[in-house]
C-alpha cells in the first residue's frame, strides 16, 4: 500500500514501474531483472492496471473489455471464452453481464470489470491507483469485502495506491508512506502502527492509531464454533443442558444458514432462555474493529462470522477484548 498527501509521487510511482513513466534516477526490478531490460510493451501485458477513473472502452461491451488484452497475446477463442466465465465468476457477475456495455453499469460494477479485465491475461503484477476512491461508502466496504476474497484466491503481487489509511490498514500487507516524493517510512503494517518514524506519520495514522490495530486481525482468524451446540430446530432445546453449559445455540434454516440462536440468561437470580432471531452478522474478512463496531451498535456480545450466508463460526467480544489486551 503506497500512501501520502496529494503530489508527493504515489501515482508517478506506480506509472514508473510499468514505463508509462521512464525513471530518471534509480532503479526498479521485476524477478530480479531491471524493467530497462524488459521490452515496454512485453513488460505492460504482463502487468494489470486498475485505475479510478477505470477506463473501460464505452463502445464495448463486457466481454470485449475483458478479452482486450488476451485478443493481443493472440489467445485462442475457446479459451477466450473460458477466461472471461472465469473472471465473471471471480467478481461476483452473473455470465449475463457479459453483453452489457459501460453505461449499462453502476459504479462498482464497472469497477468489478475494470478488475476483470486487468486479470485477464493472469499477469504476475497487478498496479491498483485509487481503485476505489469514486465508489460510495456502501459498496466501497463491499469491494473490499470482495477485493480480499479474490486477493486470497489469486495471491498476486499488488501494488496499491490510495489516500485512505484505513483503506491501506484494512487490505494491506506492507505499507509505504511517501512525502514531497521522498520515501518517509516503509515496513509491515503492525511495525508502522507501533512504531511511527516521526510527526508526519504519526499524524498520517491518527491517533487511534493503536485501535486500528484490530483492523489487522480478520474474522477467519478467530471464528469458532467452540462455544456452541448446533441444532436443527427450536425442539431440541434442552434446558438442563443449556442452564449447565451456558453456551449460545445456533438454528439453522438448512444446514449451514443461519436463522438464530438461544441464550441463557441469569439477571438477578432469574434464569431463563431468550431467543434472538437479529443477530450480529460480518463476513469471513472482516476485520476486529468492524466486529466491536458492530457488537456495539446493537448492543451484542457475540458476532456470527458468514461467508455468502454460509455460517463459518461467531467471534466473542471477550475474544476481542483479549487481542485488544494483547496489543498493549
């Protein structure tokens, strides 16, 4: 994640490792061989590039603005044809998305094709400038929700730049913090949170720089299902066994959906059972921060961690609270 004030050289650098930008001091290298010894053009194609503004031909449809670059390498049609169902599939587009043109798109759908078409040719390197910095809040959480599905599934090198440092803590592995184009601190994403260089990131990082921390910890990381007794439906409820064990209980509407959950209770010596059907939901990478967010607003204790609906296990606010401790 490359991040700093408006010019101090996010962009250029990105440019610079792709040529569209020649450096004209320093040295840049891809797999150990510098990009001056690449051919410009053989070195782009094995380079996807997102941009904001995403770029995507109005005149074409989908599949075409996919299929730009693999057409150049001459790929074949019928594995043409196979990449672009690949890709659809991977962000999230239904096949029928293929005949659609720009126009007929939202902005996060463009932006889902944008991604698409810089995966096409399935380059080693992928250059991401502000990706989502136009797309409102609401479908901006989505993409990065859906960004580091894919990132999983890929596992590309990705260069990314934005303006956001939550935006940065939240995808990224390793952060650059850049100012009037000099490089001001460069290193993991714990070691930058914990240990800021000086004012300038300090103050880039906020001063709940320590909070954001949990940012780093994602829901898969932590979901169980420890705490738990699974069952099929309100019938098989056994008070004995749920006053012992204090344990929340899940129903499920089949087999891996959630429809609620049971909880004992014990508030001035008066025992009962509540059922609650609204619960606490955040997806498989979710990050601790946006779970206690969560908990907080609707007052809960226990979040339940979810993957397109499918119950992966709950996260406790005792177990966050403990990660929070931990950091100290």
């Amino acid at each position: 994640m490359i991040i700093g004030p408006s010019g101090c050289g996010k962009t250029t650098t990105l440019r610079m490792i792709n040529r569209l930008v020649e450096p004209s001091n320093g040295e840049i290298f891809i797999n150990n061989k510098n990009i001056l010894d690449y051919n410009p053009v053989a070195l782009r194609r094995n380079i996807g590039y997102v941009i904001q503004e995403i770029g995507l031909f109005p005149h074409y449809n989908v599949e075409e603005n996919i299929t730009v670059v693999p057409k150049l390498l001459k790929w074949g049609k019928d594995k043409i044809k196979k990449r672009v169902d690949e890709l659809l599939d991977l962000v999230s587009l239904n096949p029928e998305y293929k005949q659609k043109y720009p126009h007929q798109l939202s902005g996060g759908e463009k932006q889902r094709v944008g991604l698409a078409r810089a995966l096409a040719s399935d380059p080693e390197i992928l250059l991401m400038d502000e990706p989502f910095g136009a797309i409102d809040p609401i479908n901006r959480t989505k993409l990065h929700e859906s960004f580091m599905e894919i990132q999983k599934k890929i596992k590309k090198t990705i260069v990314f730049v934005t303006h956001d440092i939550n935006e940065a803590i939240k995808l990224g592995d390793n952060l650059v913090i850049l100012k009037k184009g000099m490089l001001v601190q460069n290193g993991k994403l714990k070691t930058v949170l914990n240990n800021p260089k000086n004012n300038f990131v300090k103050s880039l990082l906020g001063e709940d720089r320590n909070l954001k921390g949990l940012v780093l910890k994602k829901s898969y990381d932590f979901a169980n299902k420890k705490y738990l007794k699974i069952i099929k439906n309100k019938n098989e409820i056994d008070k004995t066994f749920l006053k012992k064990d204090k344990r929340n209980l899940i129903i499920l509407k089949d087999k891996k959906r959630i429809k609620g959950y049971f909880k004992y209770q014990n508030k001035n010596n008066e025992e009962k059972i509540k059922y609650y059907s609204n619960i606490v939901k955040a997806g498989k990478y979710s990050n601790l921060r946006e779970i206690l967010s969560k908990m907080m607003e609707f007052g809960e204790d226990v979040a339940f961690i979810c993957s397109k609906d499918i119950f992966l296990g709950v996260i406790r606010l005792a177990d966050i609270l403990k990660e929070m401790g931990s950091n100290l």
